[in-house]
C-alpha cells in the first residue's frame, strides 16, 4: 500500500474500498475512475 500511496497518492479510504472490491470480486462504481484505474484486477465503472 506504501508503495501506491508513493506513486498514485492512494489514500486509505480508496485503498480500503478497493480492498473490499477486490475480496467480494464486485465491479467498483464512481465517477472518480482516475483514482482507481491503475490497480490490477480491478473493474471499474461510472454509475452512468
């Protein structure tokens, strides 16, 4: 986490939601896609 906090600015709250995302194997919904598009395995999508 150290390491995405570094180079993305990964806050823990995002970290936190990716975390839960990632472990339920779920698509991520929010507008805020740029946050998140640089983690691995993630699926991401807007509400809209």
């Amino acid at each position: 986490m150290k390491n995405y906090r570094l180079k993305y600015g990964l806050e823990i709250p995002d970290a936190l939601i990716t975390a839960t995302t990632l472990n339920k194997n779920k698509v991520l919904i929010t507008k805020n896609i740029k946050d998140f598009k640089f983690i691995k395995g993630l699926k991401v999508k807007m509400p809209y």
